[in-house]
C-alpha cells in the first residue's frame, strides 16, 4: 500500500514538473518569437525645427518625459537590469557616438521609434515606453528629435539583451509592458499641437507619463514589478484628493509628501516631476482632482 502511495507521488509530482517545463519552454518560445517579429509602418516624418526655441523645449520634454532616466543624462544609454532571472536591458545609446545611432538614422527612424515603438528594421523596441510617446503631439516629438540629434556623440557600446525567465513569464502574463508595439493604435492620427494653458487638458496630456505606474485610470494598484511599494490613488478619491496644490507640488518637487514620507526617487521618479514647471504640476493637480 505504501509503496503504491509513494509511486502516485512520484508519478504525480513528476508529472508537475514536467508540466511546468514544457509550460515554460512554450511560454520563452512564444515571447522570442515576439521579439523577431518585424512590423511595416508607412513612412512618415515630421518637420524637425532646429530653432533654438524647439531645442530648448525638446531638451526639457526629454527630462520631464524621463527619456534621461532610462536613457542616461547624456543620453548615451544605460544598462536597466542585468541578473539571472530577469535577463539583461539596456536603452539605447541615442548619441551617434560608438555603439550609439548609425550616421544615417533619420528623422523619419526617430517617428518610427517614438510612434510605433520599433527600430529601423521593424523589430520591436524592447521595454521602450513607445505606447506612451505615440501620445505626443507633433510639436513636441519633433522637438524632442529636434534636441537629440544635434546632442554631443558620446562613444558607449552596450551589451546585448538577454530576456530572462521572470520578464518571459510576467510579459507572457502581460504584467511587464515588454512590446509597446503591441499596444499602440498604429492608425491613431498624431495630434499638431497640446494645448499649452495651464488647466485640465495640459493635465490630463502630461499624466500619460504617469499612467504605466499609477495605472490608466490614476487609482493605482500592485507594485509594478516584485521588491517596490504599491501605486498610490492619485484620483480625488486618494491623497491628492486631500492635498492642496501647494501640498501637491511641493510633493513632487522633494519627494516628500505632506505627512513626511521621504519617496525613494527609484520606486517613483520625482526627481522627474522635480523639473516639471509650475504651469505643469498646477495642471497634473487640476486634472488628477478631476477624477473620481
Ligand atoms: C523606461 C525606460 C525608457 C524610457 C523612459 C525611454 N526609453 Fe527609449 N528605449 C528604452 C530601451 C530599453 C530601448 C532599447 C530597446 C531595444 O533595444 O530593444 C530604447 C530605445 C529607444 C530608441 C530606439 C533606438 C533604435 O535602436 O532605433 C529611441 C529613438 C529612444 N529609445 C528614444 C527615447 C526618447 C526620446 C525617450 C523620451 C521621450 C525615451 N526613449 C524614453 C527605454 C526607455
Ligand atoms: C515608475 C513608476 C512611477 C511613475 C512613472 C510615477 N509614479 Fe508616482 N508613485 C509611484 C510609487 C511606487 C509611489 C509610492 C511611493 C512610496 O510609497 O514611497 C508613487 C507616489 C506618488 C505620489 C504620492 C501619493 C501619495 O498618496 O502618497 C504622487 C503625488 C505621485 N506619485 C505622482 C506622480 C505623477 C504626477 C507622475 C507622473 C508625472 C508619477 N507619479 C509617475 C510610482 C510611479
């Protein structure tokens, strides 16, 4: 009876484990599979203006944008993880320095980059927030690509991506935002121009960097990924909904919030939302009290 027992368990538990394998094989085999797609998009491109106005304004979206957080100050790249179980990413080194863009990237490649979230073969961009800068209007991605291609050329190669087991199975699980191509409304037409008054609609255009955390809806949820807090409510309905809109910015500027807690700048960007003008965070406040 007992060695009856003791071979169900093995024959069972052998069985779970090899489930699992083959479940795991299935689920690396699907994301490389992902990974070398190539997509088409028409070509498109933008009048770049290389006025010093453009520059100027496309050197502080790159900041508020967090383009620099990912990409570096100096936007030679920068290596985002690199450990056994989630692989290795890096972003891109966006100078024409060594192991940066090629001579001829164009602006043409930069729309494809920022509006379909793939490189100038059609691949996907790994992890780049590409369904968020497709949300940019016209003005601002040209003037993004307007600073970023007369920035100094910095030589920095980057070692090539590894994808490893947790990213494979949290994208398979769709709780990591691997493939924004797969996200984006590639026939959404962009539009020319953001509305550039203090006020809700300002608020609501800028809030896009802040929906991959705070989610779609601002209420919050989950940690984005295990080892960080949970995403606070930034609707009328949590704190901000307390705070005035001194208490508000003088959050975002420091990092501290009105009941003293130090935010680590890794678990929320503030030293990001610390660049934001005046005009910017009283619009995010005004939009966030908005919503319910
Ligand atoms: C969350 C981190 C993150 C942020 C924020 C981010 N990027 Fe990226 N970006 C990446 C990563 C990672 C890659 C590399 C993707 C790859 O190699 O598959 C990348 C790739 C790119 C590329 C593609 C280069 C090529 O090979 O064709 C461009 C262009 C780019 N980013 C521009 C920007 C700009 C401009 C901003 C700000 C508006 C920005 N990125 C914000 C992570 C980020
Ligand atoms: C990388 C993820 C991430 C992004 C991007 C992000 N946040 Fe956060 N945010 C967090 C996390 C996590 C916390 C909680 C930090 C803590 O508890 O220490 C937080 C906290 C906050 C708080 C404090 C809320 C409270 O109730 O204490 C405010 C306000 C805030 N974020 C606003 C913003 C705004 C505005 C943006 C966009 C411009 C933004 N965040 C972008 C992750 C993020």
């Amino acid at each position: 009876m007992l060695r009856k027992i003791a071979k169900w368990t093995g024959i069972v538990l052998g069985s779970i484990l090899l489930l699992a394998l083959v479940g795991y094989f299935l689920i690396s085999r699907n994301i490389s599979q992902r990974i070398e797609k190539t997509y088409t998009f028409a070509d498109e491109s933008l009048n770049a203006p290389n006025d010093s106005n453009a520059i100027r304004r496309g050197q502080h979206l790159v900041v508020i944008k967090g383009c620099t957080d990912c990409h570096g100050n100096n936007l030679s790249g920068k290596i985002m993880m690199d450990d056994a179980s989630l692989g290795r990413l890096s972003a891109a080194n966006l100078t024409k320095g060594k192991g940066g863009l090629p001579a001829d990237y164009s602006t043409t490649d930069w729309v494809r980059a920022l509006r379909h979230g793939v490189d100038r073969v059609g691949h996907p961009l790994l992890f780049m927030p590409s369904h968020e800068t497709t949300l940019l209007s016209q003005q601002d991605m040209a003037a993004i690509i307007a600073y970023c291609q007369q920035i100094p050329p910095v030589d920095h190669e980057l070692p090539a991506e590894k994808i490893g087991p947790i990213v494979n199975v949290m994208t398979y699980l769709d709780k990591m935002p691997l493939f924004s191509v797969e996200k984006i409304d590639h026939d959404r037409p962009m539009v020319a121009k953001a509305d550039s008054t203090e006020g809700i609609a300002l608020g609501k255009y800028l809030a896009v960097s802040c929906s991959g955390c705070h989610r779609p809806d601002f209420k919050g949820g989950d940690p984005v990924a295990p080892g960080f807090p949970p995403v606070p409510n930034l609707t009328s309905t949590g704190n901000v909904g307390k705070w005035t809109q001194e208490q508000f910015m003088a959050t975002l500027r420091t990092g501290k919030t009105p009941s003293g807690h130090q935010i680590n700048n890794e678990n929320m960007p503030w030293k990001m939302t610390a660049q934001y003008e005046q005009k910017e965070l009283a619009s995010l406040y005004q939009y966030f009290r908005s919503l319910h």
